[in-house]
C-alpha cells in the first residue's frame, strides 16, 4: 500500500477531512484479497458450503464491505456473534441467510425472527425465540448447537435428545424450523491432537440422535478455519471460516504464503519525527531503551490507543523497504523505532515517510503474525484490535470478474 493509493479513495462530503485522516493513518482493507480468499475456501470446501465469518466487525475489516466481498466470491452463508451484528448487516441492505450464535436474555430475538436472521440455540434460547416468533407471526430459523467438547456454548449431549425433542414439537407447531445443527472445535489449529476426532464422533452421534427423532435439516455445521484446510472429514455440508476469510494462518508452522492467502489488512502510518540522537538516549516512557551508539530515532504515531499491544515493544515497522523493531514502551498514542546512524540530510528526508506496522509481507515486509509473536497473542487478536482510532480504507471495492466456479484453485494451494 502506498501512500498515493490510500489517497486515490473516494470518500463523500466530509471528503477533506476524511481524506487527511486516510493518510495520516489508515487500515487498508484489500477486498481483492478478501475475495482471492473466500474463492480458495469455496474451491476447498466444495461440495459443502461456505459461511463468511464476520463477526467483531468482520475480525477488524469492516462486516459491511467483507460480507459485500464475500458474497460476492461466492460465500452462501454470514456468520456473526451477535444477533445486533446481524442486524446491522440486514440494515445495510445485506440479505444473505445470516446466523448469530452468542445471545442473552437482552438479546433480540423479536428483530431477529423479524429480519429472517437464523439464530443458534443451546438450550434457554429455544423459548425466547419461540415467543418471538409468536409475536412476530412468523417462524424463527434454528441451528442447534451441540457441545461436543469445547466447554462453551452448545447444549450438553446428555440434554440433546431433550433440546431436539423440544424444538420438534415447535416446529411441528409452524414455530420454528429446524435449519441447522452445529458445533464448534477446540484444537483444530493443532492438528495432530486427537481431540478433533472426539469431537467429530460425538458430532456425529448428535446428528444421528437429531435425525431419528425426524430432524431434517439443510446444514451440518463444524469447521472453522483450520478445520477445513486440515480436515475435509469435518465439511459437512457448511464451513464456517473466518480468519482465512482476512488471509491469515491458523497454525503455527505455516504463513499465509504457504496456504495461499493473501493477508487482507495493512496497518500504515507516517512518521510524525525523525532525529538524530547521541549514544545513551533513553528511548519511551521508563526509558527501557537506549541507544548504543549515534544513531536516529523515527516516531511512529500509533500507540495502544490505536490497537497496537502495549507489550509488543520488538514489533517491526516498515520504513523506507526496511523491517526496524520498536524500541522502548510503546505509549497510548506513539512507538518508536531506531533506524540507526545516518546523516542529518537522510533523517530529515525521513520525515513523513510511510511507515507500515503490517501488511500482507510481501518482500519481507512485516505481518500481523510478526506482531502476534512481539505480543505473545495470536493474528486473531492483532488484526481484531486496531481501534476505531484507525480509519478503515477500501481498496478493489468493485469486483473485477464473476466468482470462479468450485473446483477453480490457484496452483498455490492445490499442492495442499
Ligand atoms: C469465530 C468463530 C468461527 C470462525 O473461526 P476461525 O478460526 O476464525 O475460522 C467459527 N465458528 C464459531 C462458532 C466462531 O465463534
């Protein structure tokens, strides 16, 4: 990402304002990628289907323009947490089939049944959206959640048969209908641990109960991302992927590069200062740092405000083609980088230059993995976290050509 690219955006009335912000800092969200992305699991995961995760604002990206983008490429299905995030989506025009899985007793169950947003259920939630639906005059859409071993949400497989028993009298009732049943995995991002297969076993037992007591339903649902790039036996007939959906890798052994993604978000800046400094300069608040030699510090105008992890002083930013890692603590609003000796010419020269905290590591430049590492997290978490202090920019909006057609998969990722 360049900076005459994110400048390049057309952004509306508030267009001056709006515009100096992109370019003073700026997550740039490639729907290019998101699509490159969502085409490989749709090629992966066919004859099953693929639901775009798109929960927690689309892990960062923006859920309108992913969902928009992932659509597009052929995903069939939304996923998101909240029935609220569902609705913000069916409030910007978005009508594909939608589920929300994560609720209370606030949530909202009358507007979800009323905007046709399917709604997962592990138990209490069967009443609430039966009610709604009586309100509403109109039958709620379920999947039923089993807990096949995650602990969470998901109805226990002692209480299955009862879960299931119920929400057949309802649907026998025109109340609801049975759409799905699903649960969710563990460990698939570590695939050599057995659990995954406890888990498939005892899915697969929840869905024999469900179907002798006359469940019909159109979707089996398991799979997250790792699963589906590592166990096709966990397909079923939907795979709800959501960090392959931004480019990023699930595991720990293998980069996006090697599974054919392309990362979807750069995080880039300008630097707001670049000086030179003597030898012994304390570098951030507790001075954790200092220099060992004459050398040039470069300021970088993002700080834990903004979503970048307090503890992740070591994180590399891009400057001038160059990894350098971040010194010192990283503040609310600022991190600092030692780029260091060079003349005073060349730091001035420095000044305003782009500084990338993550993009898609193309010619080594630094990834979101790379800050997962500097923070002891994982990419979920880097991505997910950069604030609204950062403004979102699209580039590719517009899809260049149609959907490719299942089985259509770059060369990259058949060697899997
Ligand atoms: C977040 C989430 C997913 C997506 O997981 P990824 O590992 O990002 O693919 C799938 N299913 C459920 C229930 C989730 O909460």
């Amino acid at each position: 990402m360049t900076y005459e690219a994110a400048a390049d955006i057309g952004i509306g009335s508030k267009a001056s304002v709006t515009r100096s912000a992109l370019l003073e800092r700026s997550a740039v969200i490639d729907l290019d990628a998101v699509r490159h992305n969502v085409r490989q699991f749709v090629a992966i995961a066919s004859p099953a289907s693929v639901m775009a995760v798109v929960k927690a604002d689309a892990y960062g990206h923006g859920a309108v323009q992913v969902a928009r983008a992932a659509l597009d490429a052929g995903a069939a299905w939304l996923g998101v947490a909240h029935i609220s995030e569902a609705l913000a989506l069916r409030a910007a025009g978005v009508d594909a089939p939608l589920l929300a899985w994560l609720h209370t007793r606030e949530s909202n169950f009358q507007a979800a049944v009323a905007a046709g947003v399917d709604v997962g259920i592990s138990g209490w939630e069967l009443d609430a959206v039966v009610a709604a639906a009586r309100e509403q005059e109109r039958p709620a859409r379920v999947h039923l959640k089993v807990d096949t071993g995650l602990g969470r949400n998901g109805c226990t497989i002692e209480d299955w048969d009862q879960l299931v028993g119920q929400a057949m009298d309802y649907q026998d009732q025109g109340l609801l209908r049975v759409v799905g049943i699903f649960s969710h995995l563990a460990v698939a991002d570590e695939p050599h641990r057995p659990e995954t297969d406890e888990q498939l076993t005892v899915f697969r037992e929840a869905i024999a109960m469900a179907e002798d007591a006359g469940v019909d339903t159109e979707v089996r649902h398991i799979a997250n991302t790792p699963a589906t790039l590592s166990r096709p036996d966990s397909h079923f007939d939907l795979v709800r992927v959501g960090l392959g959906v931004y480019g990023l890798s699930p595991f720990e052994g293998a980069t996006s590069a090697d599974l054919g993604l392309h990362p979807a978000m750069t995080v880039r800046t300008l630097l707001s200062n670049c000086k030179k400094v003597p030898e012994g300069q304390g570098v951030s608040y507790g001075l954790n740092y200092r220099t060992t030699g004459e050398s040039t510090l470069g300021l970088v105008p993002l700080g834990y405000a903004d979503g970048v992890p307090r503890i992740a002083t070591g994180g590399p930013v891009r400057v001038n083609g160059t990894n350098y890692p971040v010194v010192g603590r990283i503040a609310m609003d600022q991190m600092v980088i030692d780029l260091g000796p060079m003349t005073v010419e060349d730091a001035n020269a420095l000044k305003g230059a782009e500084a990338v905290m993550f993009g898609d590591g193309a010619d080594g430049g630094p990834t979101a993995d790379d800050w997962a590492a500097a923070a002891s997290t994982n990419n979920y978490e880097i991505v997910t976290r950069i604030s609204s202090r950062v403004p979102r920019s699209y580039v590719n909006e517009l899809a260049t050509g149609p959907a490719a057609p299942a089985g259509a998969v770059d060369a990259e990722t058949a060697a899997l």
